[in-house]
C-alpha cells in the first residue's frame, strides 16, 4: 500500500509539471501583460505553502535526527571517524564541482558577447542579501548566538552546530542520558510521519512553481539564454557521470537501486528549486534502501550544510560567466582563491532557492566584479536551480549510502522488508 500510495504521487507530481507548464505557456501566450503578477502571485501562494509546511519541519528534524544519530553512536572515536569520513568525501566533492565548474565556463565562455539586462528589482534583493554571506561574516553564520534563534529562522547550518554538540554530550553521560535519546528519537518518527502527510501538498507547490515561472519567461527564454544554459547542463552531466563512475566503485550494483529510491525526492527538489524541501522524505528513503538510521541521522544533515555539488558548479559558472561579460580577466591565482571563497561562504545554503545567487553577488563583489550583474543570469536562473537542487539530491544521498557501505552499515533492503513479515 505504501509503495502503491509512493507511485502515485510521483505521478500526481509529473501531472502537475505538465499542467503547470502548459498553465504557464497558455497565460505567456494569451493573458494581458498586467494581469500576468496576479498568476504569479498565486502561483507563489501555492509554492509558499508546500515550502512553508515543509520548512516548519526542518528545523526540528535536524535537530531530533542529528543529535539522536551521534549519541546512538555510542563513543565519541565512531563520532570522529564517521565525522571524518563523510568530510573527506563533502571537501572533495565540493573541490571537484568547484573545478568542473570553472573548467566548463573557460571551454564555453557563455558570458562573451552577451548583453547584461537592466538590473530589477530581484537583483536589488538579492544584492542586499549579500552581507550575511561575506567570509567576514563566516563564524557568526556558522556558531549559533541561541538554539531557539537558529530553529526559528532555519538555519541549518547553525543547528547542526549546535546537535553536534549536543548528541557529543549525551554520548558521553552514557546510560544517564538514554531517556533523552528515547525522547528525541520517538519525537524524530513522529516529525517523520508528519512528512507523510505534507507530501501530499507536493503537487499543488510544484504547479504554482512551474505556471509562474513559465507564465513570466515563456519557452523563449531557453533559446535566448541557449549557449549559457546548454554549457551548464554540460557541467551538470559531467559531474553526474563521475558521481555515478565513484557510486559504482563504492556501491556496485546496489548504485542502480539507490537511485530508484531517490527519483521521487529529486523530482520534487526539481520542480520546487530548493533541496530542503525533501530533506525529510530523503531520509525515510534512504532507510528503506538499507542505509542505518545512525548513520542517516549522522550524515545527512551535515551533507545539507556542506556537500553542494550543484550549487558550487552554478557559482564558480555564474560568477566568472559574469566576469566574462564585463571583460574582466582574472589570473589564475585569483580564481583558485575565489573557489576555496566561494567554498567557505556557501555553507548552509542549500535548502534556500537563489541563495547561491547571494553568495555569488557577495563574491563579485569582494574580487571588484559589478554584482549587479547577476542580472544576466536571473532570467534562467530558476531552470538552472532546478538542476542544481537535483544534483544536491543526489549528491547527499550517494554520500550517505557510500559512508554506510564503508561504515559496514548498508543492510540488504529485501532483509528490512521481510523481518516485519517474519516477525508476524
């Protein structure tokens, strides 16, 4: 029943794709230019409201998994060398993407001969977002100044922080704190069967997203951006068939399988631009893959805050795409040291649509590039969101399945479906 109930909003979800475009396109086509920002508004009410009931569960379920992860860990020697594993692969990964990323836009040079559009008032926005992502500004988005602050405004990033130290802690009292556990670990199925019911919501967000988008640009949009948006997919392609080439070293035949299991968080983290809003439903699937839930609850959220492999190919791509417009030349030095920026100021940013455009409006900005001149990529910048949401999808979920296979952790999933019939 269960997987029949999956299928079936995977297909409510493809449905409203379609219907959103072609709401979309038929409005571009036919509806009043003024009337249009009404369309949009209701399509962004719509996307608002999966978003916003997705989001009320975040803050808590990272919370709750996290820290009942690492306290399940039992000592703080499997904390580190889990910890460690699972950083080693988000800081390579991120380089790679950084580099893939750069090495695209260099062969392509999408920003040569491109006309920058009038800065409007997303651009304004989006630029007086930047403050709060300058590496100046690093230590203070990473350390929470209060628990309560960070979960109230959804800073991962920050919560993470502060499970981290306290799943340490409780896994040092040991057996005085196995109540706390039991608590936040019953809280974190209870957050977890409430996902369930707020998936349902996933169409009417998608179809808003899509009719809004499609409404304002209309299909021409692709061929008008053609060169920017095809060189970006290359990227994209690129990193997806090393992914897949690491994930069949590591996982085998269990590669094909995973990615099965992720399909419906990845269409969602498609069509809604933002890879927190399947956070929750990534981490049920991934339990029933096979990957622990210590490990699930470990990895996971740490992913969210550092492992972007789509975000980091759009920002090295978005921003010397930029640079080439403006016919400023960077040398190499400064471009390598642009990446480990870019690196450092994008944590926590993931689950945020557009945020990598503040991060690299921020960055233009610091290496005496026009930030204003992300105006020439926010027209597409929504589509190539969608790509980039997907990748991080993907990218956290073959994190946590590799660092599960290493740990000894990765049950076979036809086991964890039989013991409840066996057990009956």
């Amino acid at each position: 029943m269960k997987k029949n109930s999956k299928n079936r909003l995977t297909l409510y979800i493809i449905i409203a794709m379609a219907l959103g475009a072609i709401i979309g396109y038929i409005a571009y086509l036919y509806m009043p230019k003024e009337d249009i920002p009404s369309l949009v508004s209701v399509g962004k009410m719509l996307t608002t409201l999966f978003l916003r009931l997705v989001q009320m569960i975040i803050a808590p379920l990272v919370l709750c998994t996290l820290t009942v992860g690492i306290a399940k860990l039992g000592d703080l020697k499997s904390v580190g060398r889990i910890g460690g594993k699972a950083m080693l692969w988000f800081v390579t990964a991120s380089i790679v993407s950084l580099f893939i990323g750069l090495m695209i836009v260099h062969i392509a040079k999408p920003g040569i001969g491109l006309n920058l559009a009038d800065a409007n008032g997303d651009v304004g926005e989006i630029i007086s977002g930047t403050q709060s992502f300058s590496a100046m500004n690093f230590i203070n988005h990473l350390v929470p100044k209060s628990v309560v602050e960070a979960m109230a405004t959804n800073e991962i990033l920050q919560i993470v922080v502060f499970a981290m130290f306290l799943g340490v802690s409780l896994a040092a009292l040991g057996e005085r704190a196995k109540p706390v556990v039991k608590a936040l670990d019953t809280l974190s199925e209870a957050i977890l069967v409430m996902v369930n019911y707020v998936m349902y919501t996933a169409p009417i967000g998608v179809l808003g997203s899509i009719a809004g988008t499609m409404a304002v640009n209309g299909p021409g949009i692709f061929w008008f951006y053609g060169k920017y948006l095809l060189w970006f997919l290359v990227a994209i392609l690129l990193l997806w068939i090393l992914m897949a080439i690491v994930g069949y070293l590591i996982l085998g035949k269990r590669l094909i399988p995973l990615l099965r299991h992720i399909i419906q968080p990845m269409i969602i983290a498609f069509s809604t631009t933002s890879s927190e809003a399947v956070f929750p439903v990534l981490t049920e699937e991934l339990e029933k893959y096979g990957c622990k839930n210590k490990i699930v609850s470990f990895v996971l959220p740490l992913g969210y805050s550092f492992n972007l492999d789509g975000s980091m190919i759009n920002m090295t791509f978005a921003s010397m795409a930029i640079a080439q417009a403006y016919g400023i030349h960077l040398d190499v030095g400064t471009q390598i040291t642009m990446l480990f920026v870019l690196m450092l100021t994008s944590k926590g940013m993931a689950g945020v649509p557009r945020a990598s455009l503040v991060v690299v409006a921020a960055t233009c900005a610091m290496f005496d590039i026009p930030p204003e001149g992300i105006a020439l990529i926010l027209p597409i910048d929504h589509f190539c969101d969608m790509m980039r949401s997907m990748t991080n999808v993907v990218g956290n979920a073959l994190s946590t399945a590799a660092v599960s296979k290493w740990e000894g952790e990765l049950k076979d999933p036809s086991l964890l479906q039989d013991a409840p019939a066996q057990a009956a």
